[in-house]
C-alpha cells in the first residue's frame, strides 16, 4: 500500500508540473530546483524544502532522483 501511495503521489506531483507547463516526467520540486536561479523558483525551493522539513534540501535531492532516474521501476533503469 505504501509503495502504491508513492506513485499515486508521485503521479499527481507530476500532474501539478505539467498542467504549470513543465516536463511531463518531472516533478515540481526538481522542476523549482532545476530553475532555482530566477526569483519565483528560487522562492518555491524554499516553500518547498519548508513543507518536507523532514526531508533535508528536498528539492535538490528530488532533482538528482530525477537525474539518476530513481523513481522509474528497475526494468528502466538497467
């Protein structure tokens, strides 16, 4: 249940950053931490790493689980 809850979340998250205009595989907070360098997202780094308190420098770390592709089941990623 918990893994089915990741990906259900996981989708949404990917949702919300494709209806904004972004990559369709990506998520929100690697999309702020990718364009970080302009204002608004630079301001929504923060809201966000603010919200996932418990998950140090979130947006940075979302953005390098997109890079590495860790969200993608193994048969993508080998």
């Amino acid at each position: 249940m918990q893994h089915w809850a990741f990906h259900v979340a996981l989708a949404i998250d990917q949702l919300v950053n494709a209806l904004l205009g972004g990559y369709a595989d990506e998520s929100l907070s690697a999309r702020a931490y990718r364009r970080r360098s302009e204002p608004l997202w630079g301001l929504l780094v923060r809201l966000l790493d603010w919200m996932f308190f418990w998950h140090a420098a979130h947006c940075e770390g979302a953005y390098w689980a997109e890079k590495k592709g860790r969200h993608l089941p193994k048969e993508y990623r080998e």
